[in-house]
C-alpha cells in the first residue's frame, strides 16, 4: 500500500527512487525523497525531506544529476 503523495521515480523504466509524505519526519519538512537502492553509487545525499513535495522532487533531481 502506497503513502500520501507516493511516487515511484523513473529513469528508462526502472524505479531509481521514491518521493513521499512521511509518517516520521522533522517539523515543517513532511516529504521524504529516497534513491532506490542500487543507485547511491558515490552520491553524497541518498534521500533527505523538504517542506514542499516540489522542493523534494528538486532535492532529488539535484542528488541524482550528480553522478
């Protein structure tokens, strides 16, 4: 069963990483983005929160353009 707001994130079809409302998070940050494992490789953030599903989605985007 998916979370509020949950998303797969894709790159050439396969899942690379998640973006969702957390059960847990710091206060003012509720969404959650995560990298799927198999795809940290040497990125330096693997996942974090933001206050804004948009501001999780341009975390993610930042962490996975790095490699």
């Amino acid at each position: 069963m998916k979370r509020e707001g949950e998303e797969d994130l894709l790159c050439s079809d396969a899942v690379v990483g998640r973006i969702f409302k957390a059960n847990a998070a710091p206060v003012g940050s509720p969404w959650m983005w995560t990298l799927a494992f198999g795809h940290h490789e040497d990125r330096t953030a693997t996942h974090g929160y933001a206050a804004t599903r948009e501001a999780a989605m341009a975390a993610f985007a930042k962490s996975w353009r790095r490699y």
